[in-house]
C-alpha cells in the first residue's frame, strides 16, 4: 500500500464572528463595486468676465452659449474657460 502523507490545507480559517461578513460579501453584485456616482450638476444662467478690454462682449455671449443652461458640470464651467481663452488667443 503506498504511503499517504498529509497535504497542507490551504483553506484559510476565519473566526466565526466573520463568517456572515464574508457571506454578504460574497452576495453582493460586483457592478455595485463598478459604478462611479456622476460628476454634480448645476444650472448656469451666466458667465461674467472682467477686466475686458479687448473683446466684444457679443463675442464672450455667443462662445459661452453653449455652456449654459441646466445639467451643466465642472466639465461645461472649464470649455467655457477654454472657448473664452480662445478668443483672447485669436485677438492677440
């Protein structure tokens, strides 16, 4: 008959007060761990720019137009930003 020699577990063993931990764990949908909460959102109603001396202000109206309105994000504040940077650029 062939020897038998033990083989290490390596099931590791947790103190019972642990056990429903890891069991609810264990059930939760991993999408849960995935999602991201979406960036906040505010109504903008204006931009205000000071110390204009060099643009049209009809110009800074029509290149913040589209920034403006309700559901806009840090993301809308900054294209705004860009799209007036952009003007003083094209003015010199």
């Amino acid at each position: 008959m062939p020897s038998m020699t033990p083989v290490p577990s390596r099931a590791v063993r947790l103190p019972l007060r642990l056990h429903p931990l890891v069991l609810a764990l264990a059930m939760m949908p991993m999408p849960l761990f995935a999602q991201q909460a979406p960036a906040p959102s505010v109504n903008i109603n204006e931009y205000i720019v000071r110390g204009n001396t060099v643009l049209d202000p009809r110009q800074i109206e029509r290149a913040v137009e589209p920034f403006l309105g309700p559901g806009k994000t840090l993301a809308d504040v900054e294209k705004a930003r860009d799209a007036v940077n952009a003007l003083y650029q094209q003015a010199g």
